[in-house]
C-alpha cells in the first residue's frame, strides 16, 4: 500500500508546522527511523517551508502513530500537538498529491519553482539512505518529468512565482510602490538570494545583507553591490531602511526585540520572516512602527493570478503522469502472474516434445531445432495477447484473479515463492 502522512501550509499552522521542519542534514536520520518501523518497505520525506510529508510503502495500512512520533522526535515534540493536523492519503490518492505537490499545484504560491529541485534534493537523501524502492523510485521520476513539463510547457513556469516574490507584492501594497524603497536581507542562504532578487527587480534598493557569517552574506552582498554585515550590527543599519526580509534557516529565532530595541527612525518598519522555523521573534511585532508578517500572513499574497487554462494545462500533465503509474504499478503486479504462465508454457513444450521424442528421432538436430522453434513459437503468439491484457489490467485485482483461476496457476505461483 503506498500512503502519504504529513501536514501542509492547507492543514497546519505555522506555529506547528515549523516544529516539525527538518533541514536536509537531518533527513537521513529521520529516514533511517522510519525505514526501520515494523512493514516499512519504502520510505521518503519532503520538508519545506509550507509541508512535512512521510510517504511510505506498507504491506498494510501505514503506522500513523508511529511515523509521528518518528516526527516529533527530533525536536521532542509531542504527537497530540500535532495529530491533529495531520492528511493521510492512500494509493492513487498519496501518488496524485506527490505528482500535484511537484508541480506547484499545492504550494502557497502556486507555481512556485523551488520546490522541483526541492523533491529532488530529497529523493537524493531518501536514495543516499537506502530507504527507496522500486515504487516510490517510479513515482518520484515521474513526479519530477511532470514538474519540469508543468514549467517548461504551462503559463505556470512563465510567471515570477515565489514565496519572496509573494513577501514583495505584500509590501508593495502596504507602499504603493516598491521603487525607491530601502530593504535590508537577513539571511545568505537560496531563499534569501531570491528575495534580494525579487526585491531588486521591482524596484527596491538592496542596503545590506545581514547574517551570522559575514563570508556567506559577502557573497549575496556582492551581486547587489552592497554592504555585508555582521548580524549583531543589525540595529546600527537600520536607519532609513523601510523592510527587513528575513530568512535564516536557524532552528530558533535569531531576530529578537532586542536588536531592534534601538532603533530610533520615525518611519514604519515591514519585517517580513519568510523562515520555517521563523527567524524573529513574535516580539519585534509589538516593537513600535513594527509590522511583523510571517508565512501565513503571506497567505493571501501568495496567490498568483494563473488562468484557468494554465492551470488546467497543468492537472493535465499530472493526471498524465498519474496514469502511467498506474498503468506500471498494473505491469508490475502481473508480473508474478505472467512468469508463472510463461513457466507453465515452457513445462508443457517440454512435456509434449518428450512425449513425442522417439518419433523425432530419425530427424537431426536442425530439424529437432525447427520442431521446437515451431512449437515455442506457437506458445508465444497464442500467449501474447492475454500478457499485453494482464499487464494492462494489472491493477484490477478481479482480472488477475480470473486469470490465475482459468490457468489454474496456484500450484506455479505457490512453487515460485518458496
């Protein structure tokens, strides 16, 4: 049974969402937990900013209660804060959500395109781990083609679509206009190097870049011909500077009152935290001429106006890749079906040609060659159409049934699992 377990930004507040966050170092102790719980066959785990999802490969139903402690325990969490929130998705269900959560269909921003290198930076972990299969292994190929048609072919991928594009639009309407405007960048990691770039492109001046590591934050700093600082000089530079985007990739808040307690500028402040966990502290929102916007304050800035037949150009890529993997998960369960009558066929050629052997034996070896050939042949044009009927309906468990009754397979299926 393949299944999904997890929460999202549609299921979960940030508040929960972000104690359950791992960072790509992480991963692969989480796997290995999981890869270890009782029927686990395959396992995976995509966590973003806006999703924490298990998807696994069970004999049987999955072990929800299992998984979630396997969640909370990094951070010592407790699944009855969490329960709750959490979506289980089985079988085709679990594999449309994949498919539609690769192509940007379920993101906050939809169309978003970090989270196709996101998918596969965890397919690379779960791959790293030894915690996929061939199931999950199909599916996230899948998952992935469909995302890179999903941006090469729809209006979807031809659209500036980001949670920092998102971060910008809020305070362009909070502004007026983002031209002219002085925004400082907390944070040196990918996100922060968008949000600098979205921020640039409509119109902002980029005044610093702010981080724990001056080296990293020189680097962002350069391509913006800016200044580089370190964090604890964070309320020296804020004179003049209308918005402080921050994404930190911290495990706690690194942006405290404290920082900002100094700040003497009449001017309204924009802090926007595009972090999960969050990087400031709910605090600097109390602090005077401070507006504090988190994730789910995004929320309704993060829509795009994608039309309809973008989006639909879209599902239909998804429903595309969607039916493939039925249609190999259908092979794949005919499979033991079509060896054990591919293994009758070739008991019974044998047989016959036995039986017939002493009749054969004034025939020399290329004529006895020529005898089986045409009988092997035979087998394999009369067999033929009911494998291509099999692998088609291999996920109809009534048709693979009928079909080890009317071959009477029991006794070669029974023989090959030993």
């Amino acid at each position: 049974m393949l299944s999904k377990v997890g929460l999202s930004h549609k299921t979960a507040p940030l508040a929960v969402r972000e104690r359950l966050a791992f960072g790509e170092d992480e991963l692969p102790r989480v796997l290995r937990f999981l890869r270890d719980l009782p029927g686990v066959q395959e396992t995976f785990v995509l966590s973003t900013c806006n999703r924490t999802e298990v998807y696994l490969r069970t004999p049987e139903h999955p072990p929800v209660s299992q998984v979630a402690q396997v969640l909370g325990g990094p951070r010592q969490v407790s699944p009855e804060t969490f329960a709750p929130y959490l979506s289980i998705a089985l079988n085709e269900d679990a594999a449309r959500h994949l498919l539609r959560v690769t192509g940007g269909l379920e993101s906050m921003v939809v169309g978003e395109s970090q989270i196709l290198g996101q998918v596969r930076r965890a397919f690379a972990a779960a791959g790293s781990t030894g915690s996929i299969g061939p199931v999950l292994h199909r599916l996230l190929q899948l998952a992935i083609a469909a995302g890179r048609r999903v941006r090469g072919e729809t209006g979807l991928g031809r659209r500036s679509a980001s949670v920092p594009h998102a971060a910008f639009a809020r305070c362009r309407e909070i502004w007026g206009s983002g031209h002219g405007r002085a925004v400082g960048i907390v944070g040196a990691g990918e996100m922060a190097h968008l949000a600098a770039k979205a921020f640039a492109e409509g119109g902002a001046q980029i005044r610093f870049i702010a981080n724990r590591t001056v080296e990293a934050a020189e680097i962002l700093a350069g391509r913006h011909r800016t200044t580089a600082i370190p964090l604890d000089r964070l309320g020296s530079a804020l004179e003049g500077v209308n918005a402080l985007v921050v994404s930190v990739g911290a495990d706690h808040a690194v942006l405290d009152a404290s920082l900002l307690a100094g700040r003497r500028d009449p001017d309204p402040l924009l802090v926007v935290d595009i972090g999960v966990p969050r990087g400031v502290h709910p605090a600097v929102g109390r602090l005077p001429g401070v507006t504090l916007i988190d994730l789910d304050a995004l929320g309704g800035e993060a829509a795009v106006a994608h039309s309809p037949e973008d989006v639909a150009a879209a599902e239909a890529i998804v429903d595309e890749a969607l039916e493939a993997f039925v249609r190999w998960q259908g092979a794949r369960a005919a499979e033991p079906l079509i060896a054990a009558l591919h293994h009758r066929a070739g008991r019974i050629v044998e047989e016959e040609l036995d039986r017939v052997r002493a009749r054969l034996s004034r025939l020399d070896e290329r004529e006895r060659r020529a005898v089986r050939g045409a009988v092997e042949g035979a087998l394999r044009k009369l067999l033929h159409a009911p494998f291509v009927r099999l692998r088609a309906r291999g996920d109809d468990a009534r048709a693979l049934a009928l079909a080890r009754e009317l071959f009477d397979l029991d006794g070669e299926l029974e023989d090959g699992s030993r």
